[in-house]
C-alpha cells in the first residue's frame, strides 16, 4: 500500500466478538479478523451490542451515532478501543440491557431476538449511508450471520450501492419471524416472497442477506460446497445454488489467533512448542490431577464443544465406553442441552477414573485442555469449519474429526499414504455414526502406542499454518473487487 493511499474501511457487525463476548467460534472470528486484514490495508471496526457485560468491559467511550427511536427507544453507538480492537457499541437498553447471554435468558430464547438484531442491521446500515459523527464511512459493510442478515436488505431497501458481503457461520440458524413484523421492522411487506424475503411463508433474516448481499461466503470449502445440497441447506438451497452458478458465493476457511492460541505463549499453560514439546507433558499431567483422572495407558481425550446435536455428543457418549475399555481417558467441557448434560456426569460416574466432565462455560480451562490433551474429539454430524479442532493442531493435541465441512479441509488422516510421506495431522472418519467414532478412537490408540510414529504426526500438526494470513488474503481480495 502506497504510503499516502487512505486505508479501506469495513464496518463488521456480528452479535458477539472475542474477547468481550463469547458463545462460540463467531465471536473467536470476529474478534481476530481485524487485526489480519490491518495487515492488509483495511480498518474494521466491528459494530456489536452493548450487553451489560460488554460495558462493564469496554471502558471508556465517546458517542458517534445516536436515534431517537430503534424499535421501540432511544438508541446510541459508543466507539472504544479493546485490547486493538476498535469496537462500535449499539447501546439500546430497551433491546439489550438484560440478564443473561446474548440470545436468551435462563435457557429461553428472549421472543424479540428478530428485533433486536434487526435493530442491530438497521443501526449498521446507517452507518454505512450517513458515516459517524467522527466523519467515519465504510467502505463496505461485513455481515456476520443472521443477527446482521439484515444489513444487506436495508441498503439495498435504501438504494444503496454500497458493496457488502454476508458470511454464513451457520445455516442451522436462520432469524426467522412472522411476515406480520415487517412494517414493524421497517421491511417492506412487497418484498415477501420466494426470491426475496419470504421463507416458507415466513420471514428468514439469513436468507434476506444471501439474497441482497454483493457477496455470500461461508467458512470452509466444504461446507459451501455441502450447502447447496439438501441435507445441508436447511431450505435454503436453491438460494446458495443460485449464488454459487453465478460465482457468487465462495468458502474462506476459517484461522485462528495465534496471539491468543500458541502454546508457547499462552499465560494458561506450561510453554512448549513444536521444537521442544517435552513440556507438553507436564500440561498433560495436570490436566488430570484437575479432573481427577488416573494416567490412562492409551491417550487422554478432551472435548470443548457446546453439547448439542450438531456437535454429535450423542455419538460420543455411545462410543466412549469403548475407547476406556480400550485404556483410553477423557475430559469434557460443555454446556447446552440438559439431557446431554445428564448422560455425560452419568457416564463420569460410571467411570470416575476415566471420565471427567465440567459443565459450563470456562475459557481458561479450555486453554488448558487443549494443552493438556493427547487428542482433541470433535464427532460432529455437520461442521460449517470448527475451531477446536485448529487449536488442537497448534497445541500437538491431535485432532480426531469427523468427516464434514471445515474438519474435513483441516485435518489429514493419518492412513498409510500420509504417515509415509508425513502429511498426517490427526483423524478423519467418514461413517458419521458411534461406530465410526469408535473405529477412529482404535485407530488412535494404536498409533499412540508407537511414540514415534505419534510424535511425527504430532510435530507436523504443530507446524500446520493455522493462521489467519492466507484467509485474510482471501477476505481482503475479495473486498477489494468490490470496492473498485
Ligand atoms: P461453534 O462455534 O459451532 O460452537 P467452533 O469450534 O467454531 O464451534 O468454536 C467453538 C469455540 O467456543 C471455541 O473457541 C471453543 O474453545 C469454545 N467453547 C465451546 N464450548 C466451550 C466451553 N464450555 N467453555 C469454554 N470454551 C468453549
Ligand atoms: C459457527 C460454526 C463453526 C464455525 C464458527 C466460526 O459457530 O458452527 O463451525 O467454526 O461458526 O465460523
């Protein structure tokens, strides 16, 4: 970038950003972006909710937009900066001051979430046609998910020609709501239909951004490939077909932040890297006086994952027996839904030696984990691209992934061809059933008993680039197309 040239500006808007709000892998790529595509040429400041939390977190702020009505109350955007971050805060109490997370309370979905994040994309979409107070306009506008589905629509509503670019984090969840709120939304009632707002006679905000955004991305190959197939486009389809024939739509595998993830630098570890992976193990030890497990003779297990069933945490209860009959060990960490919640502690009760569970949300703990483990278990029945799965490559924790979207573009099974010529990094397995599961779990176990063969495959996972550079070069070229 020549010197005197302005640098491009993207507005991102999501409903969480690391580290100040986190439910999962959104806010971990959300919150990493920024810094990636800076080196880049491009400035992002990612417009996100005020929720008390983030308040209590941000600081200091100076007010940059402000309206007297959003839905229902005055609203106000605070800008800060974070930890490098530069953050636009959409304070809204009527919309946001409440307890609990970002979507429910108590574990019930607040029945407003539509006009929440509708209120969060039209906030956006302001922004993008009149700029801040502090004579700040983007260039292009970034929509992450269905919270800011609707960015796209208010613009193009607004006969805006500014560029925007939706990216699916998951196809699973839709903002879906009645036709009846359109007015109230500021959404015009004549645009309800099949190639436009309309969703089996009802209103999806996702498919609002597929349809109107310059661009649609999702975040690993496979999983844009997966969604124009039914058994992955959750109804839509025909919408990400479309798109696709018109080249449109592509996948940019998700990277993780290295400055946050790397066992070397990691204030929640024991140091180690892929040079001197000794340490490794004194990680690993505590990991199991923290759970309270006996030092299996086969590797010890971790899984971080929210416990639902696109995480296939039935799948991995029905073959965990198995993999502990077989000297295997495992440490879970999750929350979500109750009867998993359930089997899991009943399952550590049966085997208190060799199964450890925390229910809950605990960040720390899950650094440890990662450092701690021999393998990291990710079974899922569908993975638009998986995070975990990237942390366990970088902290030599190996990975073991079913074969599904961003898994299966990150992860090389260790089969014969790969452990010859060195490019195993973990294991794939295709049969996305408990006896799948437990097929690779036997053939972990044996390639654990060969600690050579293990540390090969564990010296090259560690030496994977699981950066953000190659992704943000993809983001950034596709920005660039189109602003010109
Ligand atoms: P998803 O976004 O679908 O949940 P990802 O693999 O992309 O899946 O990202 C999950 C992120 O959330 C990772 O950073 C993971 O470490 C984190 N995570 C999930 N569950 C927990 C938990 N119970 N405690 C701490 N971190 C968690
Ligand atoms: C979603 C997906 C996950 C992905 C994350 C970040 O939560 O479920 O696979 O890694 O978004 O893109």
């Amino acid at each position: 970038m020549a010197p005197s040239a302005r640098r491009r500006r993207v507005l991102s808007v999501a409903s969480e950003c690391a580290p100040l709000i986190k439910t999962g892998g959104l806010a971990d790529v959300v919150g990493a972006l920024p810094a990636a595509l800076a080196e880049l040429g491009w400035h992002s400041r990612v417009l996100i909710p005020a929720y008390p939390s983030v308040r209590a977190r941000a600081g200091r702020s100076r007010r940059v937009w402000r309206t007297d009505d959003l839905f229902g109350g005055p609203a106000a955007v605070r800008s800060c900066s974070v930890g490098g971050l530069d953050l636009l805060l959409l304070d809204a109490p009527h919309l946001f001051d409440r307890p609990g997370g970002p979507y429910s309370v108590d574990g019930h979905d607040h029945p407003d979430n539509h006009v929440r994040f509708a209120a969060l994309s039209w906030a956006a979409a302001r922004i993008a046609l009149d700029g801040l107070s502090d004579r700040w306009r983007p260039d292009l506008v970034h929509a992450h998910d269905w919270q800011a589905g609707l960015v796209p629509s208010y613009l193009n509503y607004a006969g805006s020609d500014m560029p925007t670019v939706m990216t699916i984090h998951n196809i699973a969840f839709q903002g879906i709501f009645g036709p009846d709120d359109l007015d109230r939304l500021r959404l015009p009632t004549w645009d309800h239909h099949p190639d436009a707002l309309e969703y089996h006679g009802l209103v999806s905000a996702l498919k609002a951004g597929m349809v109107h955004a310059s661009r649609v991305t999702t975040v690993s190959r496979t999983y844009a490939e997966q969604l124009a197939t039914a058994e992955f486009g959750f109804g839509l389809e025909g919408v990400v077909a479309a798109r696709t024939a018109r080249g449109e739509m592509t996948g940019i595998v998700n990277g993780i932040d290295t400055a946050v993830w790397g066992p070397s630098t990691d204030p929640h570890v024991v140091g180690y890297d892929a040079d001197s992976p000794a340490r490794k193990a004194d990680n690993r030890s505590a990991l199991l006086r923290e759970f309270d497990l006996d030092d299996p003779d086969g590797p010890l297990a971790v899984v971080v994952t929210r416990l639902t069933h696109q995480k296939g945490v039935d799948l991995l209860l029905e073959a965990l027996p198995h993999f502990i009959a077989s000297g295997g060990a495992v440490a879970v960490l999750g929350s979500g839904e109750p009867d998993y919640e359930h089997w899991l502690r009943e399952l550590s009760a049966r085997f208190p030696r060799s199964v450890g569970v925390r229910i809950g949300y605990d960040e720390p703990l899950s650094h440890r984990m990662y450092a701690g483990a021999d393998l990291v278990v990710v079974p899922s029945r569908f993975e638009p691209c998986g995070l975990t799965q990237l942390y366990g490559l970088r902290y030599g924790s190996l990975p073991l992934v079913s074969s599904t979207g961003g898994l299966r573009d990150t992860v090389a099974d260790a089969v014969p061809a790969a452990m010859a010529n060195s490019t195993a990094t973990g294991f794939v397995f295709s049969d996305i059933s408990a006896r799948g599961l437990a097929d690779a779990f036997d053939r972990a176990t044996s390639l654990y008993a060969d600690g050579e063969a293990w540390a090969q495959v564990r010296d090259r996972a560690m030496r994977e680039h699981v950066d953000w550079a190659a992704s943000a070069r993809q983001y950034g070229d596709l920005f660039e197309e189109l602003v010109r």
